[in-house]
C-alpha cells in the first residue's frame, strides 16, 4: 500500500502535471484516467493512481465539473503582460466573440517565460478547455502536437507544432514606417528595438528592405538594441541617440511603449520626424500628433476567436492557416518633419 508523502502547509498542492511526471506518463494520460475516459492501459492507469496517492493529489473543481462525454464551454488564452495595452485589446475582443457563442474564457498571463508559460498551457489542458489561444514565447510547443484540443497562435507563430496563426504582417510595417521616412528625405533614419524574438526581428526586416531598395546605406549605429521593451530604457537610449555629434534626423520606434519613451527622450526637441508601431491612446491628441504604422488588434483577437471556436466545433477542418493582417501609416505630424 501507498503512503501520500507529507507536504508541509506553505507547499502548493500537487497538479496533473506532477502526477505525469511521479508516472512517467503525458498529461492527456493523466487527465484520461482522473475523469474515468477510456483507452488507458490497466498497468499504466495503476501507476498513474499509485502517483496520485503517494502526491496526495485530488481534482480542480473545474475538471471535477465536467462529467465523461460532455464537452467543455471553456476557452483557453495565454498571453503576456496585461497592463501592456496590446495584450488587454487582443483579449478583449476574445472574451466578446466567445461570450456571444456562448462560451467562458480561462485567462493565463506569463510573459516571455517559457517554462512558466508551459507549466500554465499544461494546467489549462487539465482543466480540458475547448481549445487554447496562445501568444507563444520562444520556446518549442511540440508538447502540443498531443493536447488533444485545438490550437491557435496569436501574433506570433510557434516552433515545433503546425497550427493556425493570425498575426500583423510585421515586416510590411516595417518597411512602410521606414519607406515614409526615407521618402521625407532622411537619411539618418534610427531604430529603437525592444526584445522580442519574432515580431521587433520583422519590423527590423522591414526597415533594412527599405533601405536596400532606396539604396540607402543602414548605418548599423542607428540600429539600437534596446536592453528591455520599457518606455525608460527606450527613453535614455533616445537621450544617447541626441546628444551624437550626428544624431539621426528620424525615429522608427518599434512599439508602443518603445514610441512613449522615444518621445520622452526628445523632451521640447521637435527636429527629428517620429513614426511609431501600433497605436496608442491620445497619440493624435498631442501637440506633434504621433504618425504610426497600425494594425486593428482587436480583429486579431476577433478572428482568432472564431477560428478556434469552429475548430472546436469541428466546422474547419481545412489544414492550419495563416492569417496576416495589414500594417497602414496614419500620418498625423510627427512622421512628416523633414531633415535638419
């Protein structure tokens, strides 16, 4: 007979997860065997119920909710900071389309962190939601291949699993921003990154294609790396760009918190042309209006949504698509100063 090991008081109590790995068996294994389904093997179904007494480890009451056979009206969305205006939009709009379908949203927020991201993903299918929305880190989803729910990836495609994706087309952006600006007559054209593996790596794309088919040399000192994605860090390097011998005569700011502290940095400066990507409140609302490359964001969370619910339903059965969304410039004043 099996001991339930003792934990102390401050412990968190044990997950499907830890039974998969106290059995050495995959999640769906576990999740099968706690909600009494079918085509376990009676040898791994016993070791799976020995971890589950030597961890102590007893049901969420929202899988205890779903009874054999009857499918879930649950959602999941992971994405990342939710204070970051681009991610509250995206769920939004989620959370409208599947409350009109009739459906509950799960919300999980991990931030560029790869295990925490697939610790959560791994609960999230314990809970054996209808389907998953993920913005994905950088990290390998092959773990997915086997979830047994429908997947669909946000604005950022995953490494290891063919699956649906609806995104901006961010290089495009890119290339518009820097197109404009060059087209002003800037030659000095800077670029201020934030960190991002995927989306910031395309606009960056963008902005060496336009020079390239100006046949404007890209002087790699203008190329800044931002350490993180804050509007601080982009402030002090737009402050280190200015106070150059030759500082750049335009601005591309690779976000929307990138652009705040882009402005931040110039402070009553009004020489250098700015052109910022995505959109942000009361940018049309300051003394320079802001010009922007932007996207609607809510559709990307929209069509998501209804992409994953017919997924569910089993009313798209067409193999997993790519959905790009268009990047357009509004030019409001900021992009359209020509060179000093």
């Amino acid at each position: 007979m099996t001991e339930t090991l003792p934990r102390s008081p401050d412990a968190r109590p044990p997950t499907m997860i830890d039974v998969a790995r106290r059995a050495g068996v995959g999640l769906g294994t576990v999740s099968r065997v706690v909600n009494g389904g079918a085509g376990v093997r009676a040898e791994t179904a016993e070791r799976v119920r020995a971890a589950i007494d030597e961890l102590g480890f007893q049901r969420n009451e929202v899988a205890r909710a779903l009874r054999p056979g009857k499918k879930s009206s649950s959602l999941a969305l992971v994405l990342g900071d939710l204070t970051n205006p681009f991610f509250a939009t995206i769920a939004k709009a989620s959370l409208e389309v599947a409350g009109q379908s009739g459906f509950a949203v799960v919300l999980g927020s991990v931030d560029e962190d790869p295990e925490g991201e697939k610790r959560a993903i791994q609960e999230l299918i314990g809970r054996q939601v209808a389907g998953l929305m993920i913005v994905p880190d950088q990290s390998d989803h092959s773990f997915l291949t086997s979830a047994g729910v429908p997947v669909v990836f946000v604005d950022r495609p995953a490494h290891g699993i063919d699956a649906d994706i609806v995104m901006v087309d961010n290089e495009a952006g890119g290339k518009v921003a820097t197109d404009h600006l060059l087209g002003q007559g800037h030659r000095r054209v800077a670029v201020l990154l934030a960190p991002s593996y995927y989306t910031t790596g395309r606009r960056l794309r963008g902005y060496r294609r336009a020079h390239r088919e100006a046949g404007v040399p890209v002087d790699e000192s203008l190329v800044v790396q931002l350490p993180e994605g804050t509007a601080e860090a982009a402030e002090r390097a737009t402050s280190e760009l200015m106070d150059r011998a030759d500082p750049p005569t335009a601005l591309f700011a690779s976000t929307n918190f990138v652009t705040e502290g882009v402005l931040r940095g110039l402070g009553d400066n009004t020489r250098p042309a700015v052109v910022g990507f995505d959109d942000f409140r009361m940018a049309d609302m300051l003394p320079t209006p802001v010009t922007v490359v932007a996207s609607d964001i809510a559709d990307l969370g929209r069509i998501a949504a209804h992409l994953l619910l017919a997924r569910a339903a089993g009313t798209e059965t067409r193999p997993p698509q790519r959905i790009v969304l268009p990047a357009v410039l509004i030019q409001r004043g900021s992009g359209e100063r020509p060179p000093v």
